[in-house]
C-alpha cells in the first residue's frame, strides 16, 4: 500500500473520520481539502443528473440537511412508478400498522417516521413481543387484538415487513380472509418500498461474456437481477461475497441453480483480517468498530474474515463490480486496486453510507483511471440508494 493510501484510507475500527466529518458540519465550515477534491470529481462527470444529484448530496454533507435530497425533482430520481406510488399511498394515509417486529419492519418504521408517518402498532403473533417495542416504544398487537379492534385500525395502511415474499403472501392472505383487511389496505413493505430491480444495472449496457463480481449478496438476488440483464448474451461468471453468516446460507441455497457462481463467505477489505460485525440477517449487517460492538455488549455481533479482492480473484478477468456494503467500500476498493488496474471494469458502487462517500470513493477510482467517467443515481425518497456508476 502506497503512503498516498495509508494518508487516505478510512479505517476500520475507528470512528475518527466520521467524527471529524461530524465536527466540521456542526461547525459550519467544510474541509478544504474535502471541497478540491470534490472539484475534481464533479469535472469527471458524465451527465446533468449526476452533477445535481452530486451537489445535493454536497450541501447535505456540509449541512447534514436531508431536505437537499428529499427535494430533488422526480427527473432526477431513479424511482419506478410502483415506488411512487407506493409512498404517495403511505403519505395519505398518514397512520399505518406494520406486521412484523424484526429488522425490516424497524428499518421501515424509521423511514416512514422520516415522512412523518406515524405507525400506529406493529403487529406479532408472539405475545412475548409486546406490549411495547423495546427498540422504538411503538405498540405490538396480536392477530387477534387486531381483530377485536378492527373498527379502530381497520381502515387505516398496513405494511407487512417480511422479507421472504411467501410468507409476506400468507400474512397478507390471513388479514384479508380471516379478519377482514381489505386488499387495498394493504402495502407489502420490503417488496413495494424498495425500488432494486433495476438498481446497479439500468444504467450500463451488458456486454458479452460479462464477468460479475458482487460484494454484498445479500439474498443473491442482485445475482439473478446481473444474469437478467445479460439477457440471450448470457455471462461467463459471477463471483460473490456475503459475510452474515445466515445469509450466506440463505444466498447459498438461492445461487445454486443459477450456475456459474461461485459464493465466498467473507467480507471484502484491503488485506485478510479479523473484524467485527454486526450479523442481524439483514440487509443492513456491516462490518463495526471495536467501540460499537462493546456498545452493543457484543449481542448480535461476530467476528468475521475480510479478504482483498486482488487476492481471492489474482489473475481472474473481471468486467464489472458491485459493492453495497454498509461504509465499507473505501477499503475494499483499496483491496481491489490490481484487478481494477489491469481489468478496467465497470462499477456500480453505493456512496451512502457515509456523509463523504460521494467524493472520496469517486476520487479513489479516478486515482486507479484517471480516464474514468462518473455518474450517480438516486434510488429512494430519502438519503439512501445513491449510486455510482463508473465506466
């Protein structure tokens, strides 16, 4: 690793340049360095959209204002219109019951709270789970006092958080036959509120003999969505990384019919270490700092393998790379210097995570190409789902 890098690289482990990043925008000013820097990107450019999707998320950055975003004109939104729809539905509502107590109806919970929705309840068969939601106060009712209750929750929005689509399609079938829900009322959360289908692939072309690297799989649908958009070109093969050990068996099990890939159970960084993470299930595990895992007095949290990817993929020809990883993308970028170097590949990476994403991340690819052109999408109503694209 060259000097530049070990000046740039954000560690992890440490929470200093989030603090530091922090620090400035409660003070009002802004890096000078941070502001050349992102200069030099928003050169590298490719189109409008990108340029005011960057300076919105500029002025959220230096403002920590989410109203920069959240005002974007729909054109320069990546949004389906189901999406829209969806949350336009949500809005009118104003009130809403989620069923579910787990991470994806928390995560939405947080999102609708964003919107000024209020949830009303959540809804759990496990009578352990109430009164009382200990992470967020919100109430939790039964099927059944849900039933009892139909004339005060009855007409109002219901979201069901679970991810699995079957047994989203059985809640949903139970509200309906059983107590009497109607269907119009009734929103299925995870699938409806989130925009992905065209997410890392509407803005490149495939080409032939496409060769994926996924790091982030998740459930490997990202996988599936890669060999559709390959379309009759078809692709020669796809690499990919999930550290959550119940979803590596989850993308495990889903991958295998889709043949040539291969599925690595680490998460990706610059060198082979041991870090801590944060395992909910989810798509939201991440890789956290040693002083966040005491906070959470390690419930929840795991020790897992990092790998670089010039070393799991030495020699291998790649021509794309997708990286969605909770903030850890400035490392494993690090980590994939070689292949980056010797293959030029494509890339559709998440700048989110962190308030500095955008710029660093962006200014790291350009220091591998300096040829390389740059463009972002937005893909949520909110701060979340930016996305650039590198060609």
């Amino acid at each position: 690793m060259s000097t530049s890098d070990k000046e740039k690289r954000i560690e992890y482990g440490s929470d200093k340049a989030g603090d530091r990043q922090k620090a400035l925008r409660e003070s009002g000013n802004m890096d000078t360095d941070f502001l050349e820097t992102a200069r030099n990107v928003y050169a590298h450019l490719n189109d409008e959209i990108s340029k005011k999707i960057f300076e919105a998320r500029l002025l959220y950055a230096s403002t920590g204002d989410v109203g920069y975003i959240t005002g974007l004109e729909s054109k320069y939104r990546n949004l389906n219109s189901d999406m829209q729809v969806y949350v336009e539905k949500i809005r009118q509502g104003s009130h809403c019951l989620i069923y579910g107590t787990g991470n994806a109806a928390h995560y939405l919970a947080g999102r609708f709270k964003r919107f000024g929705v209020k949830v009303d309840a959540f809804i759990d068969q496990d009578e352990s789970k109430g009164p009382v939601d200990a992470a967020t106060g919100i109430r939790v009712i039964t099927e059944k006092e849900l039933s009892e209750n139909k004339a005060l929750y009855g007409d109002k929005t219901f979201i069901v958080s679970y991810s699995v689509k079957a047994v989203a399609d059985e809640v949903k079938k139970r509200l309906v036959e059983d107590i009497g829900i109607s269907e119009k009322n009734i929103r299925m959360g995870i699938f409806d509120w989130r925009n992905n289908q065209g997410q890392y692939f509407d803005y490149f072309e495939a080409k032939e003999n496409e060769v994926f690297v996924d790091c982030g799989c998740y459930d490997g649908a990202t996988c599936y969505n890669f060999a559709g958009w390959c379309g009759a070109k078809g692709f020669d093969h796809i690499y990919s990384f999930e550290a959550d050990p119940k979803n590596y068996e989850k993308s495990k099990a889903a991958l295998e019919p889709l043949g040539k890939c291969e599925l690595f159970p680490f998460g990706t960084a610059d060198v082979d270490k041991k870090v801590y993470f944060a395992a909910d299930a989810f798509e939201t595990s991440c890789i956290i700092s040693k002083e966040e895992a005491e906070k959470r007095n390690f419930e929840g949290v795991e020790e897992i393998e990092t790998r670089a990817l010039d070393d799991v993929l030495a020699g291998k020809r790649i021509t794309f790379i997708k990286m969605d990883i909770e903030g850890a993308e400035y490392e494993a970028l690090l980590g994939a210097r070689k292949l980056i170097t010797e293959n030029r590949p494509r890339m559709a990476i998440s700048v989110y995570h962190k308030f500095e994403d955008f710029v660093t991340l962006a200014a790291l690819v350009l220091e591998m190409h300096p040829d390389y052109r740059i463009a972002f999408r937005h893909y949520g109503f909110d701060e979340l789902e930016t996305v650039m694209y590198v060609d």
